[in-house]
C-alpha cells in the first residue's frame, strides 16, 4: 500500500479506478430512476410560490383589483383567500411526499406550482403598482419562466449535493469488498 506526504495510507489506483466506475454507475442510475433522497428545495419553492400568490391577491384585492382566477370569483373574501392558499400548500406537501416518483419529475411538479404562484405574485404586485392593460401578464409570465428554471437548477443541485457523497462512499466500500 502506498503512503502520502502526511504519512497516511492511500488506496491503490486500481481500487480508486474502479470506485470511480461503480461512483459514475450509481449516480446515473440515481439521477435516472431513484426517488428524491435530497431535502427538496423544490417544496420549499412551491410553499413560497402559492403564499406570496395569496398574500399578493389580497393587497391586489384591497387596492380595487378585480380576481382573475374563475374559481374564486371577481371579488373573494380573505376567507375564501386563506382557505385556497391552505389548499395549494397542502397540494404542494402532497407532490412533495408522493414515494415512487423520480426526483426530477417531483422537482417539476413543485417548480411548476411554485413558479405559477412566483407569476401570480408579479402580476399582482405589477397591478397595484399602477402597471399598463396587459404588461402585469407579462412580467407574470417571463418572472414565472425564470423562476421555474432556477428551481429546477437548484433542485438538481441540492439532489447532486446531498446524493453524491452517499453514493460516493458506497461506490468506494464496494470497491473495497470486490479487492
């Protein structure tokens, strides 16, 4: 076996190499068809979405703005505010917590109602700010789009943070047993 500088042994490259391998194997079978092992920073992003949404529509709703959502009707009370808002949190911990599904296609159901509510919250803010017939929409649209990708890139990067050195340890204590 050989020795490094600080006097500490190290494993062999043949073993080091073959840890590597079954590493590479593990991750692409994990990234392909596990479920999420990762705290999902998706639902948190979800959670956020829906509540800013709701907190957003009132003060939308307070300022003489009129609902555009058809299920809760022009004018909502804040009952009928909080009790949606509960439903889509709930809705969210629900995909959060589904066991066989992939890690991915959680991270982009939970992007997905999140960046919706992220959306609703610019349109929201953007009518009460005074904004033109049309440009709330916008900005609705093009801040959902950029949100809904930087939670599926975070998302992807908590998964590899928290997954890889677990299969990493794996890979290495396989590779041991097979010497």
């Amino acid at each position: 076996m050989a020795f490094n500088a600080h006097s500490a042994p190290t494993a062999s490259v043949a073993h080091q190499a073959n840890a590597k391998l079954l590493f590479k194997a593990k991750l692409r079978a994990a990234l392909a068809t596990g479920p999420a092992l990762a705290p999902d920073i998706s639902s948190r992003f979800a959670k956020q979405g829906v509540t800013t949404d709701g907190v957003s529509t009132a003060l939308a709703l307070a300022g003489g703005a009129k609902e555009l959502n058809p299920l809760l009707g022009a004018s909502p009370s804040p009952l009928t505010l909080v009790g949606f808002t509960a439903i889509k949190v709930a809705y969210a911990n629900h995909l959060a917590l589904r066991p066989n599904q992939r890690a991915q296609a959680r991270a982009a159901d939970l992007c997905t109602l999140g960046s919706l509510g992220d959306g609703a919250t610019a349109n929201n803010l953007s009518v009460l700010i005074g904004a033109s017939t049309g440009l709330p929409l916008a900005i609705g649209a093009w801040v959902a789009t950029a949100r809904y990708n930087d939670c599926m890139k975070a998302a992807q990067t908590a998964y590899l943070t928290h997954v890889a050195p677990q299969l990493w340890a794996e890979a290495q204590q396989q590779a041991r047993l097979q010497r």
